[in-house]
C-alpha cells in the first residue's frame, strides 16, 4: 500500500506575483524538504492541472526548476477536469504500488485568475459536454443551476439547506490559515438574496459556489514499509475511481450515481463503513453538490440530504464532520491544486496537525473529489500509519 509522508501547500486565492512557472517548483521544493528527502530520492513526477486559463500548457516540466536533483526525472501531467488532483495522485500510487518507483512526487496546481470572467466561465465548461451542454446559461454555474433546479422540483426547494452549507463552510474556513476566505457570513447572510449575495443563475447564490482561485499543493508518496521509517506517515487505505458517462441527459443527474458507487469501491477496499470515518472532505464546487453527496456518500436516503446539515450532522462536532477545512468553498477551488489539497487537509487531520480545524481523535478520513457533474469520481480513505 502506499502512504503520505510530507506535503506542502500554498495560500489559495488571487496570487498576482505568481504563475505556474513559479507555483509547481515552490510546491515541490516544500514537499520535498517536508519528507526530509534530498530531490535525487524522487523517483517520478506527476503534475495535475486543468490548464486552459494561463496561455500556457505543458507544465510538468516547471517542477525540475525546484532542484537540480530533479532535472532528467520522469514528469508528467495528468488532467480529469476538477478531480485532476486526485488523478494524479492516483497515478502516483499506481507507480508506489507497482514498484517502478520508491518515491514519487505529487504537484497540483491552477493559475485561474489571469483569465477574464467570461473566459473562465468557457474554460470550465471544458469539464462539460460541449455538443449538448456549451450553450447553457451561467456557464458551469449554470450547470449546477440546472442540477438545483432538478433537484427542488423532485424533493422540494432546497435553497436554506444549502445556505446552511455554505455558513458552515465559511465558519469552518475562518481557522483555515491557506483558506481563501476566511470570513464567517453567518447563515442569514447566505440564505438572503442581496446585492452583496445576488442570484447567479437559476435558485443558486454567490454564496452557493466555490471561488476562482491560484495555488498549488504537493505530496509526497512512498510505499507503507518505507513510511514506516519518517515522522509523517499516512496510509491510503484504498482508493476508488468510478469514471461516469459525460452528458448529463445520460444519467439520472440528481443521483450522482458515480460518487455513491466511487464510496461503495472504497470501502469495500478499505473494508470499512460511512460509520467508520472520523471526518469527510467533500467536493462542494457548489452547496447543491454537497447536499447531494451527502446523500451519495449514504448518509441520508436520497432526497434527505438537508436533515445532515439542518441536524447538525455535517458539522465539526457532529457525527461526520464534513470538510472541516472549510471546503472548496472557503478554501477555493484552483483545479488542479484541489484534489491534492483535500489530502492534504485529511492527512493533517490524521497527524493530529490540523491546528483550530482539528477533528478530535480523528482516526479515518474519507475523501470525495468530483471532475465534472459527477463525471469523474475519486474516493480516497485515509488512515494514519505510526
């Protein structure tokens, strides 16, 4: 099996002194020299990023200028829409367990706010189907919009459950020191339309979604017995990946069907339960996304979702604390960099490092990270090793 032994992570939000050039060697140099690792021990690199906003692909490479060790090493770019940080780390686990590599250094990263508005509203629809689904309003706002819309009509309006979503995220984000925003607006705020919260499309708020941001995040993996030997180590207990068809008119939207099946595969592997896990960072790209997980992740039955977050269950003295970090919508959502951040944030849960997010005596964490409208899935759980 393969473990976490270092990381590194940057401040999410607008970085106007830095591009990828700068943000993929800083995340590797600091993830590097957190595992107490010289560069020449990284065996591979594997570099997850969406791309599209910077007039710049083909960045992989960027990751050598950290170190001369790392010049001539294997690198490579791995892309599955918002789930991309995940993929790559899934890819880095492959080579761990293969045994083609004994150390392997996992970069996520994004450079969103160079782009205009209405450029990486086009961009992000990239993530959808183009031939049946480029023309909806709101560009990916719009998608989810869609999705709300679906889903208040089957099972009613939704819209104060997922205000209270977003309060709990943003209260959760305030102690979250790479968080975005850290500012906590409090449920009355995220539940009244306003000029400083206004409809965006259809029954979601600016409340409702994630945030454009910059950032990089980095891991560092090895296989157990060698992590056995530093001072952080955390096993990847299993991981699922459960790709679903792309066109939304495809699939029954509401249901998430590939996110519920991506749970069931890792905790089959895992040989665990819901019931198990200590804590959940979830993929909320928007509110309505993490009302419907709650109910894939099996939680709620379907069309329940809202007593998880009504009750209290979700939050961070609950019964399953949901992204305790404050999520993608706190936090903010750099494409690429997201996946590896939401390990990264469970890892520090693990390690008892998670500071005023920490989750007392968390011992499982599960994480869900979405490409897509539920197109790519990716069910991480973790446990600490020593």
């Amino acid at each position: 099996m393969t473990s976490i032994i270092g990381w590194s992570h940057s401040k999410f939000g607008k970085l106007e002194d830095q591009d990828l050039e700068d943000l993929i060697p800083m995340a590797a140099k600091n993830a590097v020299m957190d595992a107490g690792l010289e560069f020449s021990d990284i065996d591979a690199i594997y570099v997850g990023n969406f791309g599209g906003f910077e007039k710049q692909s083909f960045p992989a490479a960027f990751a050598l200028d950290a170190d001369e060790g790392l010049h001539f090493k294997p690198a490579t770019r791995v892309e599955n829409a918002c789930a991309t940080g995940s993929a790559a780390m899934m890819m880095g686990a492959m080579d761990i367990e293969a045994k083609r590599s004994r150390f392997v250094l996992v970069i996520g990263a994004e450079k969103m706010t160079v782009a205009s508005g209405a450029d990486i509203g086009d961009i992000l629809l990239n993530a959808s189907h183009r031939k049946t689904e480029a023309d909806t309003p709101g560009g990916f706002a719009g998608v989810f919009g869609q999705i709300a819309n679906l889903y208040f009509q089957r099972y009613g309006d939704q819209s104060a459950a997922m205000a209270a979503i977003a309060a709990k995220n943003h209260h959760n984000g305030v102690e979250n020191p790479y968080a975005q925003l850290r500012k906590d607006f409090g449920f009355e705020f995220c539940n009244t339309v306003s000029d400083k919260n206004p409809l965006v499309i259809g029954p979601i708020r600016r409340t409702d979604c994630s945030l454009v941001s910059d950032g990089a995040a980095a891991i560092i993996l090895t296989d157990d017995e060698t992590a056995a030997g530093f001072d952080k180590a955390v096993r990847i207990r299993s991981a699922a990946h459960v790709q679903d068809y792309l066109p939304m008119a495809k699939r029954e939207i509401i249901d998430f069907d590939g996110c519920r099946e991506a749970w069931a595969r890792a905790h089959e592997a895992a040989g665990t339960s819901l019931d198990d896990l200590s804590l959940v960072e979830t993929h909320d790209c928007f509110t309505i996304a993490e009302l419907i997980e709650y109910e894939a992740m099996g939680l709620t039955p379907k069309g329940q979702g809202a007593r998880a977050i009504h009750e209290g269950w979700t939050k961070k003295d609950g019964k399953l604390p949901v992204n305790p970090s404050g999520g993608l919508k706190s936090k903010g959502h750099p494409i690429g960099a997201t996946g590896v951040s939401m390990h990264i944030m469970a890892a520090m849960q693990l390690m008892g490092q998670a500071d005023g997010m920490q989750i007392k005596d968390a011992e499982l964490a599960g994480i869900f990270n979405m490409g897509g409208a539920a197109v790519a899935n990716y069910v991480s759980i973790l446990e600490r090793l020593k």
